[in-house]
C-alpha cells in the first residue's frame, strides 16, 4: 500500500508547491517510487517544475501529474511508494477529499495572523469533517529574521491544538531559484539553505512515521 500525503492550505502562495516538491524529492533519494499528483489544474506549477528537471536530467526522477480529481490520481497508488497530493488554493471541497484519503495532511504557512487564521479554520474545517487531529501537521514557511514572530506564531498554532514541527523554512531567494531549476529545497547552492530544507523534511518524515505507528 502507498503512503498518501497531502500538502494543502486556503491561502495561496504559502509553499505548498514548495513543500510538495521537498518531501517528494526526499523520499525519492531514499529509493521510493514518488508521483506528485499537481491538483492545481489552472496553475500547474509542478508539472511545470519537472519539465525543468527532466530537461536537466536531474536525479532523482519524480513523476509529476495533472490530477481534476483525487480517485483518478489514487487509481495509480498501485505503482507508487508514495502519492504526494499539492492542492490548489481556495479549494476547500478538494481538500477535504485529499484529507480523507491521506495518512498525513501537511499545512504550510505563514507566521503572520494573515497567515495563521486561515490555516487555524481550514483545520477546524478538517476536523469538523471527521478528520483526525494527529493527522494534520503545521509547517512554517517564508520565515523572517524576527524569533519573537515565530514564537509568537508556534505559541497560536499550539493553542489551537494543533501540531507544528519545529524546523521551518526561511525566506530565502535560493529556494526561489532552485525551483526555477527544478530543483527541490534542499538542492539549493547554499549548504545552509539545503540544510534548513533536509531539517524540514526529516521532521515530517519522524512525524509520518509516529502517526503511521498509532493507526
Ligand atoms: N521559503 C521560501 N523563500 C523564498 N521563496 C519561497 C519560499 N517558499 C516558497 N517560495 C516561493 O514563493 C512562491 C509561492 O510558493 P509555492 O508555489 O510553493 O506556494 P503555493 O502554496 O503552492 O502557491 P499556490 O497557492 O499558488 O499554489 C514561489 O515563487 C516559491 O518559489
Ligand atoms: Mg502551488
């Protein structure tokens, strides 16, 4: 069985894209078989980014495809380790649907209330839905330099119950030009930028695998 893991937010532009593209790669160089099921038919921005991978033959491969519904995408997990779902913005019902079928739900976001209030409703939302807590993980993306707003902002997200990871990802060009690349978060030309990414995404794997334990 595949594992399914959806990276969703209401917002636009918060990294889910981003996101969706670290984990994969990451799982890939561990030797899984990843598509990245692009659910975001008016943008397509990862079908995009792997033109630029496979134009550079950059390894690891990683299957990329256009997905207007979920069961469609889900009718391929035979052939996968591992279904990563980047949803479209303002797509509520969709991610309710991708909720259901995920054994993780990943929420990136910002650390501003601008941010963090759509991301405190679409968990409620999930929740309301029957979806289990434990399920929905909380990354912080496009972090600034002040360590009071991001404390302020672990402080909200734990007060809603939810569950952060500690690592997040900084504001950093780098990670813009490595997807101008086609390149993942930690395939950046910056030790550091590539190191911040590999902490991000060795966080949610140890989270997957503690969920994965309890169910
Ligand atoms: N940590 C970061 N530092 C700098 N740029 C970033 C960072 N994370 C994402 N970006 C850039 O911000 C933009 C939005 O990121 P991304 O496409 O991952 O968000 P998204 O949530 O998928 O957006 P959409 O809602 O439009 O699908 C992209 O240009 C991306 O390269
Ligand atoms: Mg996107």
């Amino acid at each position: 069985m595949s594992l399914i893991i959806s990276v969703a937010s209401q917002k636009g532009g918060v990294g889910k894209s981003t996101i969706s593209r670290l984990i994969s790669r990451e799982f890939a160089v561990n030797d899984f078989q990843v598509l990245i099921a692009d659910m975001d038919i008016s943008q397509s921005t990862c079908v995009h980014w792997n033109k630029r991978r496979l134009r550079d033959q950059l390894e690891p491969v990683i299957d990329v495809q256009l997905f207007g519904s979920v069961d469609k995408a889900l009718k391929l997990a035979p052939n996968y380790d591992l279904i990563v779902f980047d949803g479209a913005p303002h797509a509520t019902k969709q991610t309710i649907d991708l909720a259901k079928h995920s054994d993780i739900i990943i929420m990136p976001t910002g650390v501003a209330l601008d941010d963090l209030e759509p991301a405190k409703d679409l968990a409620k939302e999930l929740l309301g839905k029957g979806i289990p807590k434990e399920k929905i993980v909380v990354v912080f993306n496009h972090v600034g330099s002040s360590q009071a707003e991001l404390e302020e902002a672990t402080e909200y997200i734990k007060d809603k119950g939810l569950y952060v990871i500690g690592p997040y990802l900084p504001e950093k060009t780098s990670y813009r030009r490595a997807s101008d690349d086609g390149k993942a978060a930690t395939e950046t030309t910056h030790t550091s930028t590539n190191q911040k990414a590999d902490e991000v995404a060795q966080a949610i794997m140890n989270r997957i695998e503690t969920i994965m334990q309890n169910v």
